[in-house]
C-alpha cells in the first residue's frame, strides 16, 4: 500500500507493487538456484509477458537477483534467499 501500511509477508509497500525488503542492496545467497551469488535488487511480482503498455504487475513477490560483477538477472522464491 502506498500509504506506508504493512503488505505482502510483513513487507512495507514502496509503490508500483514493490516492497521492502532487509536484504534489499545486499549480496544473498540464492538455495533455490544451486548457491550462487548475487544482489538482491528488488522484492516484487515476476512480470510473465512483456509489453508496451505499462502496468503494475500482480502476485506473490518474488526475489529479483543481480549477479556480482553483471549479467543477466534472475528471480527466485523469497524463502530460497538469506545474507551471505
């Protein structure tokens, strides 16, 4: 909710249905994907179609990961994360 109220697993909403995280900006491990490495950048919906109309994306909030050094992105399950 953009009026600052708790959503989505305790997560406070920060708009265009992202949320927060405490892990935002910091290296995780990823279990869900063989251990590796990477960033988490963002914690909402997985987009499943692309477009050129804009939209705010529905559904369960999934882990958005940067690898180290760049790359291609990847999402995974929130509960496969933790701190490196």
């Amino acid at each position: 909710m953009a009026d600052g109220s708790m959503d989505t697993k305790g997560s406070k909403s920060l708009g265009l249905a992202h949320f927060d995280h405490p892990l935002l900006g910091h290296q995780v491990v990823d279990h869900g994907h063989d251990d590796v490495i990477g960033v988490l950048r963002a914690f909402a919906p997985a987009v499943d179609k692309a477009t050129l109309v804009p939209f705010v994306p529905k559904g369960d909030p999934v882990a958005w990961l940067a690898p180290l050094g760049g790359g291609v992105a990847w999402t995974t399950h929130p509960d496969e994360i933790e701190a490196v």
